[in-house]
C-alpha cells in the first residue's frame, strides 16, 4: 500500500461522516475509454466544493496516482493499492466524502460465471465494495463490445452503474457534436447499457492540465472552464443518482 497525502487543512471538528463513504469506480474492459481522467477531474471536483476526496488506483501502472504526485496541491488524498479488498476497510474510515477507485486499463478476460483471469478477480473484488461504477464510453467502433461486456458483468454483481460518453469531438463543430453524443447514446441504449446524459468534451486543456501539474479546477487555458462545466454537470448527475438510490429515512 503507497500512500501520498494531501489532506485539507481547517476542516470544521466533528465533521467525519457518519455513514460509509461512496466508492465510485472506474471500469471497462477497454482501456484508453477515460478512467483516469474520470477519476482525477472528479476528484479535485469533489475538493474544490469543499468536499474530503481518496482516489485509489488499483492499476499497476498507478497512472492516477504518479500524476496526483506531481500535482500542485490537488485537494484530495491519493493511494495506491493493488488488493481490492482493502477498499473495505477504506470506506469505513468515515474520512471521506467519496472515494474514487481507477481501476487497471485492461480488466482481463471477463467471464460472467465467475471465472477469468487475475485481473478479472480484481474487478469482481473491487465490484464488491463499489457504490456506484462509472463506465466510460468513447464511441469507437473498438469499444463497444468491451463496453458492453464490462456492463453485464457489473449488472451480474448487483452494483448500480451508468456509463459516460467520454471524448465527445469538438472539431466539427455543436451540431455534430450533438449528433454524436446523441449516436452514442443509441448504440448504449440498444445494448441495455444505462448511461447518463452528461457527458465530457475533448478539449486540450485536459492533457495540458496534467502536463502542468496544475488540477483541471485550477488550470487556466482558455477550455478549460468548459472542461469545468462537464465534470461538474457529471458530478451533480451521479449525486442525484445516489440520492435517489439512498434509502429515505422514513424507510430505516
């Protein structure tokens, strides 16, 4: 376990949460979809509303957690752990408002009996201390099958899940843009795969904000607001999707 942390200073005495943490995962069979990016944006999102954010990479690689190094103070705590089931005792700490889980590129061979290769073992343990799963799309004709793969082996562990149309093109133009997230939408749809409405822009912003060490909330290029607005767009439509999920309190 590889620890980096950068825990917020003044938070207000007595304020640890109460109930477990959210841990929203990252996850699709096909890599290079987005997770990481997912993953980092949402996190300093979750920091810079004052939230209390863990991003915990399970990827060898640790891609999420060596860019989180290297940033100017991101806000949020980072961790590298390569045993899914340590993300149980993560969620109980009650230091987090949500912990954000970047799963590796490739998940392996997926097998919905249960069986499969290493990697898919680390998924199926991951699944099981998720909240929430974040599957993320960017509608090439490669990822669709791995999409919807990843999608019925979530579904076939009980874990709610939507995917996000990630990459979305922004050089031809708002009409084909739409066109195209709306294409992207029809082929999820008809594979069954639930998906949420936001979705993330492709703008280089994104990758100069990393190359600069400088948090995608901070970062001052002239798209990245836009960037801004599609992970905060993305954010509030996860939160109203866990409140919905959240037994009421007349029901406990």
């Amino acid at each position: 376990m590889t620890t980096n942390a950068t825990a917020q200073s003044g938070a207000l005495p007595g304020s640890v949460r109460q109930t477990d943490s959210y841990v929203i995962t990252m996850a699709n069979q096909k890599g290079g979809v987005g997770k990481t990016m997912l993953a980092l944006a949402l996190a300093a999102h979750t920091a810079a509303a004052n939230g209390r954010a863990l991003l915990v990479d399970v990827d060898p690689q640790a891609n999420s957690y060596d860019l989180s190094a290297v940033m100017e103070d991101p806000g949020y705590d980072t961790l590298h752990e390569l045993d899914p089931a340590q993300l149980a005792k993560l969620r109980r700490l009650r230091d987090y408002d949500t912990i954000l889980v970047d799963s590796p590129g490739s998940i392996g061979s997926i097998d919905r009996q249960g069986s499969g290769d290493k990697a898919a073992t680390v998924l199926a343990g991951i699944l099981r201390e998720s909240t929430f799963v974040l599957l993320p799309y960017n509608h090439l004709p490669e990822a669709v099958r791995p999409t919807v793969r990843t999608a019925a082996v979530i579904r076939d562990a009980g874990v709610p899940f939507a995917a996000v149309v990630t990459m979305a093109d922004t050089t031809s133009g708002e009409d084909r843009l739409r066109a195209w997230v709306e294409e992207a939408h029809g082929v999820l749809s008809a594979a069954g795969v639930p998906y949420f409405r936001s979705f993330v822009r492709q703008y280089r912003a994104w990758p100069n904000s990393v190359r600069a060490g400088v948090p995608i909330t901070r970062y001052s290029e002239r798209h990245a607001p836009k960037v801004r607005e599609d992970v905060g767009r993305l954010h509030a439509e996860l939160l109203l999707e866990l409140g919905r999920r959240a037994p009421s309190r007349s029901a406990q």
